[in-house]
C-alpha cells in the first residue's frame, strides 16, 4: 500500500515536482522504513494521529494500514494538491499550513489526546518539538524523524556530551529516547546526514515542583556559558548559599545536572 522509490518518483514527475531543499524536504522511498516508522509510533485501531510533513504520503498509508485516524499537516501546496488525491479517498484529513502557524488546538479538538508523526528538517525540529511539548498538551507521544545530532540532543541525559537546553526542556515534559535509526538511502533526495527516530512519552504532570519558566531561565544561563562552572556562569542569579540548600556543587558544569538538579537550584532562589 505504501510507495516504492520507482512511485515516489513517478509523481514527482508526472507533476512538475521536485523536492525543495529550502524546505528541507527529503521523501522516506522505502516501504520498510516507513512501516518501521509507523509501528514506533505506537499507533493502532482508531488512533488520532497528526502527521508534519507528510510529503507525497508514504508514511501517511503506512499509518492507515495500522488503522490511525490520521489528520496530516503539509505546507508546500504542490504537494498537498497531489497528496490529497492519494489519502482523501481513504479518510485522511489533509490541512494544508505551516505546523509553526497552525491553530493547533481547534485542529486537534475532536479528540482528547494524539499521537504525533513527523518528518522534521534539521532547522526547525528543535523549537517546533519544544512549542509544541509546551504549548500543545493533547499531543501525549509523539514520534519524530530527525538529523542525528538534533536527535541525540533531544533524548540526552546529564553526563552525556549531547545534553544541552533542549535535553532538558523536553526531559520537563515527558520522557525521550531514540528508537531507531534511517539511513540516508531510503530518502529521495539522498540527504548527507544520518538520521533518528526519538519517540517522546508526555508526562501526565511534571516530574518537579518548580515552573518550566523558572527552570528554563537558570538553563538558559548557564549553558549560554557552558564551558564555565555554575558559579561563575550563575554569577549575580545564584549566591553560595542558594547552591548549598539545592545540594548542588556551585564548581560543576551544567552538563552534569539533571532535571531534578535544576529543580532544586530554582526552588533555592525563589525560596531567597
């Protein structure tokens, strides 16, 4: 049901289509893949399910197969034109928006919660992932393809050399890992980068006491410094005394804490 390369390849053609790289767009050719991607997702029977960047629809009918409700999100309108002719008939709601702009919680509001699947480019992954962990909370899990390093960036713990503001950002909302990994080869064009597959699990509350925004401040400076130790890069936000009631060693560097570890930190300042 899925398209093989020789298909994909066929409707680009046969529409004047090519893919855009200003957009990033790089198209899964490969029916394994796609019905890899599918099944990681966790999607079944009846699952509500929001597709970013469904292209010419090969992920999107490897989603169908599972029997996912599937509602996909395409803003380049060459291919939306085609991509409707081939998922319409089969029930798929095709909107056509930039995910950044769309009116996420009227497109969403049929059901209560979602299953997410994206094929995001390398330059927008990081902020539309956190966006919409922080903004969008009826998507419980999402399942995202993205350029390796973004990947590993997103998943990482404290200690690991990737971790980094969005490690954390994410690890607030829910918890990451990458679950597989996509060879070059199964896109048409074939991108120069390596790619993985994070799933991300919501939360159903955070898993510290103290707001993401107050968090996310102290994050913020101290890995806009990253190579400094705490004390220094804290300078000014942070006293002595505030890094001793948090438990946390003002000479550490901010790779080595983890969320709980920030959580502590912005208690110890809110609490002066």
């Amino acid at each position: 049901m899925t398209h093989s390369p020789a298909e994909v390849r066929a409707l680009l053609e046969r529409h004047g289509l090519e893919a855009r790289r200003a957009l990033g767009q790089n198209f899964v050719v490969d029916p394994n893949t796609v019905r890899r991607i599918a099944r990681l997702s966790g999607v079944g029977e009846g699952t509500p399910t929001v597709e970013i960047g469904p292209g010419l629809g090969s992920l999107t009918l490897a989603l169908l197969e599972l029997g996912a409700e599937v509602t996909a999100v395409e803003m380049d309108s060459g291919l939306v034109a085609v991509l409707r002719t081939i998922v319409e008939p089969l029930g798929v709601r095709v909107v056509e928006g930039d995910a950044r702009q769309v009116d996420w919680e009227q497109l969403l509001a049929d059901h209560g919660e979602w299953h997410l699947v994206a094929n995001l480019p390398y330059n927008i992954a990081t902020p539309l992932i956190i966006d919409l962990l922080r903004d969008v909370p009826a998507l419980t899990t999402m399942l995202v393809m993205v350029q390796r390093e973004v990947g590993e960036r997103l998943a990482a713990s404290a200690g690991d050399s990737a971790v980094g503001i969005p490690s954390m950002m994410v690890a607030y909302h829910g918890r990451a890992s990458v679950v597989g990994r996509v060879p070059p080869t199964v896109f048409h064009p074939k991108p120069r980068v390596e790619s993985v597959l994070v799933r991300i699990d919501r939360h159903e509350k955070p898993p510290v006491g103290e707001p993401l925004e107050s968090i996310e401040s102290l994050v913020r400076a101290a890995y806009g410094q990253r190579r400094k130790m705490l004390r220094r890069s804290l300078a000014g936000s942070v006293s002595a005394q505030q890094f001793a009631a948090a438990d946390v060693d003002p000479q550490a560097r901010p790779e080595t804490l983890d969320l709980a570890a920030w959580d502590r930190l912005a208690s110890a300042v809110r609490s002066g």
